[in-house]
C-alpha cells in the first residue's frame, strides 16, 4: 500500500488550541499562604525524548516488568519477575534514577512472587502469585516511604493485575486462574475487591463468575470465547487487567484469552454483564492513515501475514487486505478515561494470547507413541487430551492436503485430532490465493498465508454445534461424518490479536467506537518512522522483528505483528493522551484520544539501539530497551524535575526506560 505519511504530519501539527484546564488542582502546600493555582497548558502536540535508564544487566528475565511511582517519596517501584521480588528505584533526579534495594515477599509465602504493583497516597499494594500458581494468592500493603509492610490478604489463583480505585479507598486484583501447565488443575478466574479504608485490617469481597455457569449457550452466541476442555463458564474466564471509572463505581476487566470485557459493580463486588468484542475483519482495504484524518473513512485492517521462513526482505514486506482473516482483539492492557465528549471510553492493547497449555508434554502431542505409529499399528496419532491444551497452528499445517497426522509427534493439537484427520479452505472464500475444491493450493505457501499462525478451534462450518465434515476431496458429507477420516471445511481463518489498539464506549453496552486498523504497521514501514535515540534507523529495515534476537526483519508478522500490549493514559491540559507500548517491535508510541472516534499521531519513539546482532545478551547495555511491558505517566506536578515523564519497563532488556514528555 502506498501513502504519504507527511500529510498524516501536517494534520497532527496543525490540530489543537491552546486552552486552560480548570479542573485540574495542584497539590495543597503546607505553606499557609495560599499559593496562585498553576494551571497546566494545552499542548497543540506533544513529543518524547530520551532521559535516562536503569539497567537490572538481567536479559530476558522478566527483570523489569510493571513499574509504578510514588510522588511523595519520588520513587519508582518496578515488578522484578526473575527475582519475583520489587525493585525500589530513586527518581529524584530523573536523569540518573538509581537503584536502593528489593522487596521479596517470601515472608507471606514460601516461594511466593510479585506479579503487580499499585500505589496510592503512599500505600504500595502487591499481587502475590503462590509458589503454585494455581493455589490461592494474596494481595500485601506496604508503606511507600520505609517498606514496612502493614497487612495482607488471601485471594483468588494467580493475582496478576491490581488497581486501586481514584478514591484510594478500594483495591480491585484480577485473579486470572490459568489452568497447570499439564491442564490437570483449572481454577476459576475472579476478582477480588479489597475494602482499604482501614488498611491495618482490609477486608475481602469476591466477584466470580459462578452465575454465568448457566449462560455459557448465551455467551458463545454473543461471541464470547469459551473453549477450555472440560471447563466451566468459570473456570474458562480469565480476568488479566482491570480498568475503573473516574467515579470509581465500575470496573471493567479484560478477558483476553476470551475476547471479552466482564462490567463490574464495584460496590456489590458483582460481575454484571459479560460483553463480546466481536472481531476485526483484515478484508477491509482501505487507508488506515485517512481514517486518523477523516473520521468518514473507514479503517484499513490490512496486516503483513509472512515470516518468509525467517527469510525476508523489506522488499517482501506486504500489507494488504486478506479475505477470510479475522482477529480476535485479545487485549491485554485496558484504561478507562473520560473523553472531550464527557463520556467514559475504554481503550484496549489488542495484543493477542494463545491459550498453549502443555506444549513440554510429550503424551499431548503424541510423542510417546511415535514408534508405533510410524510402524502403522496406530489407526491415528495417539495424542493424549487431557495433558493440555494448544489453540495455534500454522495454516500451512491445518489445511494439507494429506492431513493433521503428517504432524504426529511434532506440534498436532490433540483436540484437534481428536474433532477430524484434515481441514480444507472454503474454495469460494480463498480463491483469490489459489483454493479450489478439496486443495488450499498457493494459499499454503510460505508468502501466502502458510507462515500464519491461527487458531483452529474456530471459524469451521456446522451445524446445531457440530462440525460439518467433507472427504479429503472436498465433497460435502456433513455433521455425520467420520473424525478419523474426515476433513474440516474453514470458511474463515481466525487469527490472534488485532495488531492495534480500540476505543469503546460503555454506555449501555461495550461497544467498539475506534480501532487503528493498519495503522500500527503501516507506520512501522513507513520512511518517516525511525528507531534509536538519534532517531537514524530505519523501522522499515527491521519491520516486525522480534524482541529477544537480532536480524528478525518481519519475524513477527507470521504471529501477532508488533504486538500492543501495555497502555497508560495521561492528561495534559485539556487533552487526554494515548502512551502504547509494543512488546515486540519495541518502542512507544502516542496518540491524541481526546476526541475518541479520531485519536490523533503524536510520536513514536523506540530507544532499542542494535538490531542486527543475533544475541542481543552479548552485549545488553549496548542494545538499549528490548520488550516494554508496563507503562506509567507522570504528571508534571508530581514529576520530580516538573516536566511530564513516562516510565517504561522492558522485560527483555530487563531496563526501565524514562522518557520526557515535551510540550508543543
């Protein structure tokens, strides 16, 4: 796709007027004489700049994760995952932050670890995994200025995500009950609302999902994704990030792997409504840029779908519109916020998430049995289903002509074989790359669609809930067929994540009020987008690399692109801006979100520093900041050089990057 991106520019610069903010109120001086109130400008833009990090020298760890500042103190408290602990880092001088101490919570449980961090008025609020992920975890209080810890409660499985209320009065953790590796023990997902008031004794409410075990017909007629084997409608959802109103009333919760938002009332602790995010359809071909300048034009969902086997070039890079490809949003991150229109909006990280349990288990991909098989004295692969559970294949595997048991004993979900012996592509849908009757011809090859990794456990023809079946040559059998014989007909091909980030409104229901479309890779191909401080890279040359190696040009787009995952919110004057981090790719990227049917580009800064060296831990102080995680902004009136600052951990690089945010 061709495109100018300076006008893209020439719009941003030439949007926004200079306004006061008389809402916002700086903090009360402990000066008796009342101080003028300093008013905050509008900015027309704004820009990042590069000012200092800290570097853990741990490569990818997990050593730096979700970072979270505490204004009184001017501290920033970083979740350290490989350590399982909290890093206490002083920012009283951004330019230099440095590193004080750790915080384990191995005194609250034997080989407990932090997941999460939150801070509020001074009070530090921790999500504790157990040291067995699916036992029960808690929620610990510290105090921010001498890390005395001040209480502690018991929660649901695996506490991930937590958030205090605007209030200060309510903490809110997203319980996310993944099953076992092995899927042998599946928790139920919940959320957990802790009354804080007196943080001494804080007090539990849990909102579950146990009256939806009822609604799971309903639910997977809304389009909830609801698939786990042997699961119920609890046990299946799972909550990974929380977002609350500015009146803290409601809450919203991610339900990734289920591609829906749970609504939450927060006084009763009861889940309300379980709303579907529906899905994104890659056909659509229009321009993702005129869709950021005229609100009247539609976006483009066009997406690079090849790694070319780890052989590509920027000359083979393709964004285009692909018939039959749907994604699914699967967001991780989520912020609420309240736009120019004084309505509440969401805005989700579509970053996407495979469920992929059990993948080190040889009994689930039928490796224990592989002898015999190829000695045919098995009728079929003999994978065992109860020993996981794996969602994503590549298309080049799901529709050969000759099968899935080609892939015994190497990567062929055991569900999957267990539903029929081969797919085909619906020929009418996927001619356009070469599909006919009973062969997916040019559509499995590795510039095609090949390289794409799916989901296979949906977008199949049937009837009444059962799957249709069709002969190896492609003829209509129907849902009476044979799974051991008989092939599956595909009519769409759904992929995981939606390479973008979306807005919803929330009033009456969750509904999709923006999505960026292409945007995201269209700019990462684009002349104008460059990488480094210096900003004299390239992103083109490096399109879609990966996080963890060097030379990986368009590595990622086979598997979820640049992944979106982690987004902070902040307002500057009367505007309310968009930070968005991209996991793989790397960098940050920033929006204007005050009008929410029309975000506006700001920037995008991506401090990664070397991109051809294969083992970026050879030489990791070198390499900048791979893999950001979590994002926070700092107001300039809490910031401690008064300039708004962003703070981004990078899992990978395991470095907590500080960035400047410059007013135009």
């Amino acid at each position: 796709m061709q495109f100018k991106i300076s006008v893209l520019f020439t719009a941003m610069l030439s949007v926004g007027l200079v306004a006061c903010n008389d809402d916002d109120k700086t903090e009360k001086s402990s000066n008796p004489d009342p101080k003028p109130e300093v008013v905050e400008p509008t900015p027309e833009r704004i820009q990042l700049s590069f000012l200092s990090r800290y570097e853990s020298g741990v490569f990818g760890k997990s050593a730096a994760e979700i970072p979270a500042y505490d204004p009184a103190t001017k501290r920033v408290f970083v979740v350290n995952a490989e350590l399982g602990a909290l890093d206490v880092l002083d920012l009283a001088d951004p330019a230099k932050p440095t590193y004080l101490q750790s915080l384990t919570v191995d005194d609250i449980a034997e080989g407990a670890k932090v997941n999460s961090v939150s801070i509020q008025n001074g009070i530090i609020a921790l999500a504790v995994e157990a040291a067995n992920k699916t036992d029960l975890g808690f929620v610990a209080f510290y105090q921010a200025s001498d890390l005395k810890r001040l209480s502690h409660v018991q929660v649901g499985a695996l506490p991930d995500m937590l958030t205090f209320t605007p209030d200060g009065k309510t903490v809110l953790v997203a319980n996310e009950g993944e099953p076992s590796d092995d899927y042998q023990t599946d928790p139920e997902g919940s959320v957990s609302v802790i009354n804080v008031t007196d943080i001494s004794k804080p007090t539990v409410k849990t909102a579950d999902f146990k009256a939806f075990n009822s609604q799971k017909d309903a639910l997977l007629a809304k389009g909830v994704r609801i698939f786990g084997p042997n699961a119920t409608v609890a046990q299946d959802l799972e909550p990974e990030y929380i977002a609350v109103s500015d009146d803290g009333k409601t809450a919203w919760v991610a339900l990734q792997e289920n591609n829906a938002i749970a609504v939450l009332d927060i006084a009763t602790a009861t889940v309300t409504s379980i709303e579907a995010m529906g899905f994104k359809d890659h056909g659509l071909s229009d321009s993702g840029f005129k869709s950021m300048l005229d609100p009247n034009k539609n976006s483009s969902n066009a997406l690079d779908v090849s790694d070319f086997d780890g052989k590509k070039t920027v000359q083979d890079i393709m964004i285009k519109a692909w018939n039959g490809l749907k994604g699914i949003y699967h967001p991780d991150a989520i912020a609420a916020y309240t736009a120019a229109d004084k309505k509440t909006y969401l805005i989700s990280a579509n970053e996407g998430d495979a469920r992929a349990w059990g993948e080190n288990t040889a009994e689930y991909f039928g490796l224990t049995k592989l002898k015999d098989f190829e000695k045919n004295k098995l009728q079929r692969c003999d994978n065992d289903n109860s020993k996981g559970f794996v969602e994503e294949w590549r298309v080049k595997h799901l529709v050969h002509k000759d099968g899935f048991d080609r892939r015994c004993a190497d990567d062929l979900p055991a569900q999957l074989r267990d539903l029929a012996a081969g797919a085909h592509l619906n020929p009418t849908t996927f001619a356009y790359c070469g599909a006919s009757k009973g062969d997916a011809g040019n559509c499995r090859d590795d510039k095609q669609l090949g390289r794409l990794k799916i989901t296979w456990t949906q977008g199949y023809q049937t009837e009444n809930g059962k799957p249709v079946y069709y002969s190896k040559a492609g003829d209509k059998i129907g849902v009476n067929g044979n799974p051991l014989t008989d092939y599956l007909m595909y009519d769409d091909l759904y992929l995981l994540g939606g390479r973008s980030f979306s807005i919803w409104d929330t009033q009456n229901q969750v509904k999709i009020a923006y999505d960026s479309g292409d945007f995201i890779e269209q700019y990462l191909n684009s002349d104008q987008c460059k990488l480094g401080k210096a900003r004299n890279i390239p992103c083109q040359d490096w399109f879609n690399s990966n996080h963890e190696k060097g030379n990986t040009l368009g590595g990622r787009s086979s598997n979820k692109g640049p992944e979106p995952e982690g987004l902070t919110i902040g307002k500057i004057g009367n505007k309310q801006f968009l930070f968005l981090g991209l996991e793989r790719m790397g960098g940050v990227m920033v929006f204007d979100v005050s009008n929410p049917k029309q975000p506006i580009f700001q920037d995008y800064l991506n401090t990664r520093e070397v991109w051809d060296q294969a083992d970026p831990s050879t030489a990791l102080s070198a390499h900048g900041d791979l893999g950001p995680e979590g994002l926070i902004f700092i107001s300039a009136k809490d910031s401690p050089n008064g300039k708004p600052l962003l703070v981004v951990g990078n899992e990978v690089s395991g470095t907590t990057s500080i960035y400047q945010v410059n007013l135009h």
